[in-house]
C-alpha cells in the first residue's frame, strides 16, 4: 500500500510540474473587491492557444481583440478573460480545454487549427457551454453540434496586397518566403502573397520555403538567411516563429511585410506593412449571440471588405511612397469589390 | 534545379552548414566531456535556454556582449553543479533528472523572460568577422571565414576538446572515471571531483550554445527557442562515438543536410516541404541505427558512483 501511495504521489509531483511548466490554465484571478456589490456576472471567457500572448503573431492577435472588448465592456468586472499559453501540446491543451469547460466559462476558445479534434470532444460533453476555433470553417452543424462558432481568416486576401507591395519594393526582384507548415491560414497567405507579387511584375522570383513547425525561431532565422543568400531584398513569412526571421532581415537589411499582428515594434526601420488580424468584430458577435441564447452554429470569416482584415503601413518606415499607397488601395478595392481573385 | 549547382549556392549551403553547427558544437562537445565521464545529461536543452536567456537579458540591458558570454557561462555552470549534485551525489536516475533539468531550464527560461524583458525584442549581437585573406578564397572563402566570433570559438573547441581528453592527465581521469570508477577510485583518482567538474563544463557549454543562438544567429529570445537542439546535439554525441571530431563530423552531417533541405525547398525542386524538413533527422535514425555498435562508448555511462558497491 505504501509503495502504491509512493507511486501515486510521484506522479502527481510530475504531473504538477508538467503542467507548470507546460503552461497551466491560469485560475481566473478571485474579483478584486468581492465585498463591493457587483450588478451583473462578469462574462467569462478561456482561450487556450499555442504560442506565448506576447508572440507578436498569431496568440496575440487574438489576446489584443479580446483585452479591447474586455476594455469596452467595463474591465475585469464586465469580462473575466482566463488564458492558457504555449500549449503546443494538443493532449496538455485538450485537459485545459476541458477544465475551463467545466470551470463556468461561458465561451472556450481553442485558438489553433490544431486543437479541432479535442475541442470537439469536449463541446459534446458540455452542451450548455460555447466553443469557438480556428482558423477553420466547420461549425459541427452536420453532426448536430449547436454550441460550436467557427472563424476562419481569409489571409490571401492580404497576402495579395501586402505581395503588391514587395513586388514594388524589390529591386533585385526576387523575394523570399519564410512559412512555418504548409496548411491552413499560413499557406494561404503565402500563396496570395506570391500571386501579388506576380500581379506586379511577371518576371519577378517567389522563393518559398517551410520550416516545418510553428514556433521554431531558430529554422525561421535560417530560412531568411538563405533567402538573403539566394538575392531576396524583400520578405514575408507567418505564424510566431516570424520574429526569428525578422532579427537577420534587420542584420542584413532586407525589408519585412507581416502579417497576423503588427510587428514594427521589434524592427521599425524594416517593416513595411502589416496584415492585422482584427478578431474584435467576431468576438463580440460571438459573445452577443451567447448573451442572447445562441451558443454556436456561425462560421466567420475575416476579410478585408468586412474589416476583419487590415493592412496598416508602419509609420516609421520611411519608403511608403504615393504609388505604393494607390496600387494598395486599388488591390482592396478590387479583392473587395471581386474583380480580383485571390486563389481561385 | 540547376539554380541548386551554382557557385552561389554553394557558398550559401556551406555558409549555412557552419552557422547551424555553431549551437550544437557547443553543446555536444560540452555533452561529450559529460559522458566520457560516465554522467549522462539529458538536460542540455533546458541549460540551452537558460544560457540563451542569461545572454540575451545581459546584453539587453548592459548592451556588454562579453558581458553576455559571461552570463551565459555562469548560469550554465551553475545548472552544471545542480546536474552533478542530482545524478553524481543524489545518485539520481540520469535519465528522469535530465528531463527535470529540462523542464526546469524551459519553464524558469520562460518566466524570467516574462517577468523582466515580457516582449519580443532584438539586440545587436556579435557581427560577422570575414578573415582578411581568407575569406576571399573563391567559394570557400565566404562560406568558411565569414562569422561572428562565436562560430570560431565553436570550431576551435574540437580540437581543444580532443587534446584535453585525449592528451593530457585530466583527460586520462576523465576517461579512467567513465570506463571503471571503482578501479579509478582504488588508484587514487577522485571521482566524485572529477565528474562534477565535468558536468559543470558541460552545462556552461550547453549554455554557450544558447548564447550562440540568441546573442549571434538569431539575436532574439523566444520562449522555447532552442526547438529540440539539445535533444539532438546528444543524440550527435552517440553519433559521433565519443570523439570530438567524430562528434563535429556528425554535427557537419547534419547541419549540412538542414542546410541543403532549405535550398531544395527554395529552388522548388518539387519535394514537399513536410518531406524536406525531416531529411535531416531521418537521416540522423538512419546513421545511428548503421553505427557500429557503440564502439567508445564510456562502460560506466549513466551508472552512479557509489564507493563499495559495483
């Protein structure tokens, strides 16, 4: 019996200390003045997601959308946001999803295409509570979810505008792409970034590369490396491994176009524009619908007609001539508008 | 395809090849010393980071580049001594306390980013230094002698490591402790000193190659930033059979086919990228699975030293 106890309290030292530093579910911080009347339950909501909220990418695009309606909505006391980071193991996120379900959170968001199968899973044991993901389109309607929104980022669409862009500012016309893994809203922005960037000039070279993995910094600095090497003077590249890249285009002056969140703070002088990634208009449908009894069964998209989808020059960056400016607004307008196709 | 023959191209594969090696010269060469002296330290991943850490804090707020070295070294000394005290005095399990080690170097890594640096940000890290003369060898030249200092230091440790192993008393304890403690101990050699001395080297040389990587290649700290490279660079040590230059061949192996699967992607030779970013790794399966059997490996690797008890 002793030696069963042993085992079993080893095991949970591991498991505590696998959790901690895997990143455990926050516990929502207890209100700050409990003994102040409160008029209304604060909305809670729980996002889980793969990268750190600080990523300058992806987590904290969707951080930055939900701290603003948080903001807006009156602070801690209106909104209670709790936040698991650096989940990228799906089996540590797939607990912490479940935890937060069971936790009286009205809305679990699962912030990473790669979360879908768990997410699932745990939306059939907890009908009463919403579930949101993405990036993806599947709401479960077919299999008779009704507590599941989905959203989806139509990120060719800058893709497009921000390939414009480097086609104009490339002069050895070659331009290099540093993209994680080859699937969902990372490749679709590549491939709408390599079509901009032929829309402009023909004859230009796209090289593309994939470092395999979301979050390797290191691959993604090497990956930059040889596009330099290769004659690239312009480059892009998605997802949070991007600032690995973005350190040597600042060493070896090549010029950067982001996407997700903005990214000039780490390189002002070489980061020429951005894709933001605007989940505040999603979110607080979301949460509306919620609040009205409707807890799943929409799939959004972010497009730059509906404004989910911005594309902000930096400011500091001095290059952004009048032209540039135009040809931007006239891909917009034409994506916007349909008579430019972005992937068809 | 043909863009893949150019002289360019060359010069940029090899280029490549020597400045991914950098982190994992380090490393495994710090792991080797460790091994030969019978102490397995799974956790050179989690000293990485710490050193990447450690590095990279010091030059942001000192602006000191030596300054990050030391740092580096210190802090990965440090966890060094922690790893010695768990698996040479605790007599722990060489391979759970190594996972502990990693753990601990990811998560404590991680919060002290948050709590004091909190964002993404670059430092000016050591630049490239071309050689004069060398480096304007055609082809070769540019590839091999124009990096940062830490790249030559990198190489300039194998044949530092071999002559120390090899070469002279420390090395012959060193050995004498990974082959047989207890007949070393009978003859006077102290081996409890001998390998904590040892892994303390290591872990300062797995934090260099931290350092190497966040204060040089990259310039940056991230979370998590090392992405396996510790795991690798001891898997290189089994690879290289123990010896500083088999050890910096195999890392040469590897580093130039991670090279080389970046070119064939960026030429588009038409191999999907998934396929391309695990050549170096099955690779890797590969060559250690048709290794001769573990010729040089330490006898006494990863078994305790506890004085009359064999």
């Amino acid at each position: 019996m002793f030696k069963h106890g042993t085992t079993v309290a080893v095991a949970f030292v591991l498991a505590v200390l696998l959790t901690a530093c895997g990143g455990a579910p926050a516990t929502p911080a207890a209100p700050a003045n409990t003994d102040a009347p409160v008029a209304t339950e604060p909305f809670k909501v729980a996002v889980v997601m793969p990268s750190a909220e600080t990523d300058l990418a992806w987590s904290q695009a969707m951080i930055d959308a939900l701290r603003s309606i948080q903001a807006e909505m009156g602070g801690e006391e209106a909104m209670q946001i709790s936040i698991s980071e650096n989940m990228f193991n799906v089996t540590d996120a797939a607990a912490a999803l479940r935890d937060y379900a069971s936790a009286g959170n009205q809305l679990v968001i699962a912030h990473g295409t790669q979360y879908g199968t768990s997410m699932f899973e745990v939306a059939r044991d907890f009908p009463e509570v919403s579930f949101a993901w993405g990036t993806a389109t599947d709401t479960g309607e077919a299999e008779g979810f009704t507590n599941v929104f989905s959203y989806n980022a139509s990120a060719e669409e800058g893709g497009y505008v921000n390939g414009v862009i480097a086609a104009m500012l490339s002069t050895s016309n070659i331009v290099g792409i540093v993209g994680p893994v080859e699937a969902g809203d990372a490749k679709a922005y590549i491939d709408g970034f390599e079509q901009g960037v032929l829309s402009m000039k023909p004859d230009a070279t796209v090289n593309k590369t994939y470092t395999g993995s979301f979050g390797d910094t290191a691959a993604a600095a090497e990956a930059a490396n040889t596009h330099i090497a290769a004659g690239a003077d312009v480059l892009t590249g998605s997802a949070q491994q991007v600032v690995g890249a973005i350190g040597v285009a600042k060493e070896r002056g090549a010029l950067w176009l982001g996407t997700q969140s903005s990214q000039a703070s780490l390189a002002p002088d070489i980061v020429v524009a951005t894709q933001l990634y605007d989940w505040t208009g999603v979110l607080k449908d979301i949460i509306a619908k919620i609040q009205a009894g409707t807890l799943g069964g929409t799939a959004y998209d972010l497009t730059l007609e509906n404004g989910g989808l911005k594309i902000v020059f930096n400011s500091e960056f001095p290059g952004v001539t009048p032209e540039m400016q135009a040809a931007v607004d006239t891909a917009i307008q034409g994506i916007s508008s349909g008579t430019i196709t972005v992937l068809p | 395809m043909e863009q893949l023959f150019t002289l360019t191209t060359l010069t940029g594969i090899l280029h490549s090849t020597i400045r991914l090696a950098t982190p994992y010269l380090f490393a495994s060469l710090g792991e080797t010393i460790s091994q030969r002296s019978g102490v397995l330290n799974l956790g050179v991943e989690g000293q990485m980071l710490m050193g990447a850490f450690a590095a990279f804090f010091v030059v942001v707020t000192t602006g000191s580049l030596l300054g990050g070295v030391v740092a580096a070294i210190f802090v990965g000394a440090l966890l060094g001594l922690l790893m010695a005290l768990v698996s040479v005095s605790f007599r722990a399990e060489q391979g759970i306390s190594g996972i502990g080690m990693y753990l601990l170097g990811l998560g404590l890594s991680s919060l002290l980013f948050r709590l004091t640096l909190g964002s993404v940000q670059s430092v000016r890290g050591f630049a490239e230094l071309a050689l004069p003369g060398l480096s304007s060898i055609p082809v070769l030249g540019p590839a091999l002698f124009k990096h940062s200092l830490l790249v030559y230091v990198a190489f300039a440790l194998v044949p530092l490591v071999a002559y120390l192993l090899n070469r002279t008393t420390w090395g012959l304890n060193i050995r004498a402790v990974g082959d047989n403690p207890q007949a070393a101990d009978t003859l006077g050699v102290p081996v409890i000193a001998i390998r904590y001395a040892t892994v303390t080297v290591g872990g300062a040389m797995a934090a260099m190659g931290g350092a190497s990587l966040s204060i040089s290649a990259v310039n940056i700290f991230q979370e998590n930033m090392t992405g396996g490279i510790g795991f690798i660079a001891v898997a290189l040590v089994y690879f290289g059979g123990w010896r500083p230059v088999g050890v910096m061949l195999g890392i040469l192996l590897f580093s130039l086919v991670s090279a080389l699967q970046i070119w064939l992607q960026l030429v588009g030779i038409g191999i999907p990228s998934d396929l391309a970013v695990m050549l170096p790794y099955i690779l890797t399966i590969i060559a250690l699975a048709l290794a001769p059997q573990r010729t040089g490996q330490p006898a006494a690797l990863t078994r305790p030293f506890n004085r009359g008890m064999v």
